[in-house]
C-alpha cells in the first residue's frame, strides 16, 4: 500500500505487457497508474524534426521513450513525494543496456547487484515461497507469463534484448567472470564461449562505464 505501479504505454508496447502489469498490481496490492506517452512521443518528433531530417529511426528514437517515461515518474516524485526506483539489473547495467535519464532514473536501484538469471530464480522462488513477516499473498505473485515471455524493452516493433545482447545466461555468465572474479577474455574463452562473443561483451561493459559513473 506504500507503492504505485506506474504504467506508461507507448505505440509499441503489447497488451500483454499492460495487462500482466495489472494482474501483478492486483497480486501485490499495489496502487496503480497509467500514463500513456504516444502524445508526448509525438511532441518529441514535431520538435526534432527538423535536426533529424534525413536520418533513419533509431536508438535516439528508442531512448526517447525511456527518457520520456523517466522524465513522468521524476515529475510524479517531486509532487508526491514518493522515492522512484530504477529498474534495471546487473546484467542490463553491466553491459550498458540502460538508458541515462530513463531507465536509470529514480533515488534507488533494487535490482542492480541482481544479475538477470537471479531476477528469473527469485521470481519462480518467492512464487513457490511464502515465509512468515513476508509482505504480499501467498502463492504466485509474478505471473508466469511475465517469467516466459521473450524479454523485450518494447521501444520498437518485434524488439527483443537478443537484439543486442547474448542470451542472459550466457551473458551472466561471461560478466560474473569479468566483473566479480576479474578474469581475462581468456577464461571464459577456455570454459568454451566463442571468443569474438567475449571481446563482445568486456567491451560493452567497459563502454558503458561512464554510465554508471
């Protein structure tokens, strides 16, 4: 009852995504808002029509939404007072699938030590687990479909983050050696991951550093 979901659609989100918000919403007793930003999405384009003339649609197009959306829920915290809380993870982090001053907009990030196949672990855990003092009803939680859909940041059509990023179990696996046990892109190399798919990723991790300064 502390928290507000906040739903902001675009053009590209499916109905998926908005109703298994909601059910989740319903689950967690949480309060819920949506705030649709195809308008606001629309006002961008008219202003940046004309430096963008010529150029195809893309990343900058993409980002925008998340900026937008970050930009609604900044404006909501400083009404209300509320803390928002970021939502990326550590693999999203690590590897610089994140967007400054979207996404990563908010006072607290509490996935961010969580790489996503722990995300994917603890939600079929607190699905299967309910322990005394534990907030929340018991059974599932998080519906399945969320767990089993293909995930996907919505910000074009068909986008899935296999678009840019390895399978996440491959990813994590790649980064828990990077970025916790510092080894070489020999290591993982010699574990059996393709060497080009190695360099691939260190050098994802190591661009987005700026980022996450």
């Amino acid at each position: 009852d502390h928290v507000t979901a906040v739903g902001m659609p675009s053009p590209y989100s499916s109905p998926g995504s908005i109703t298994d918000a909601k059910e989740l919403v319903v689950a967690l007793g949480c309060r819920w808002l949506e705030l649709g930003i195809e308008t606001i999405m629309n006002a961008f384009t008219d202003a940046l029509a004309e430096p963008f003339a010529g150029t195809d649609e893309g990343l900058a197009e993409e980002n925008i939404q998340s900026r937008i959306r970050g930009t609604l829920l900044m404006a909501l915290s400083n009404k209300l007072g509320d803390l928002v809380l970021a939502t990326g993870n550590k693999s999203e982090y690590a590897a610089g699938y994140t967007t400054l001053y979207g996404d990563m907009a908010g006072g607290f990030a509490p996935l961010k030590d969580v790489y996503k196949t722990v995300v994917y672990e603890l939600c079929d855990y607190r699905n299967s687990t309910h322990r005394a003092g534990w907030l929340g009803p018991t059974g599932v939680v998080i519906p399945q479909a969320i767990i089993d859909k293909p995930p996907s940041a919505e910000l074009r059509p068909d986008q899935r983050d296999t678009d840019s990023l390895p399978e996440y179990a491959t990813l994590d696996a790649i980064l828990q050696g990077y970025v916790e046990q510092y080894r070489s892109v020999d290591d993982p190399v010699a574990n059996g991951h393709d060497r080009d798919l190695v360099t691939r990723v260190t050098r994802m991790v190591d661009r987005a550093e700026y980022k996450r300064r």
